[in-house]
C-alpha cells in the first residue's frame, strides 16, 4: 500500500495512476481526509499474478458496500502502517 500527500504525489499523479491501474491501491492524503486510487476495472494488460476475478468482486462489493466516515486518527494510523511497510519490506 503506497500513501502519498497530495504535495508529493502531484508531479508523479501520471505514474501513481499506471500503478493503481495494475492492481497497487495508491492511497492520497489532504490534510486529514483521504483517498484511494483504484481501477475502475482491470485492463487487459494486467500483471501476472493479478486475480482479475478477486478485483472485479471487490470492486462490486465496494459499490454496495455504506461508506463509514472517518473517525479521528484513521489517517494516521493508516499512514503510519505504511510507512512502517516501506521501511521494513
């Protein structure tokens, strides 16, 4: 999962949306709010090892699934995981 504020992911917006497109959740940072980049369906070039099956099902799931609002600290949390992902590969 790559977290990204939105003054670091502005010069490279091309390049983050090639890799959400293949199947990597990019996930941008304003301030306290926060959201995803994700495909909206999995092109035909994708990568092996993506389960284009699994995606699509989760895509739907998503569109039927209530969206929760964020409670205090989400982000945080959130960026602090991947941060400590990055770090420790």
């Amino acid at each position: 999962m790559e977290t990204y504020i939105i003054s670091e992911a502005k010069p490279k917006l091309g390049e983050l949306v090639k890799r959400a497109a293949a199947g990597h959740p990019v996930y941008l940072l304003n301030g306290k709010d926060m959201v995803a980049l994700v495909p909206a369906r999995p092109t035909h070039d994708a990568p092996e090892g993506v389960d284009v099956d699994a995606v699509n099902a989760r895509l739907a799931a998503s569109e039927k699934t209530p969206v929760t609002a964020w409670k205090s600290g989400d982000a945080l949390r959130i960026a602090r995981r991947s941060i400590r992902r990055k770090t420790n590969p």
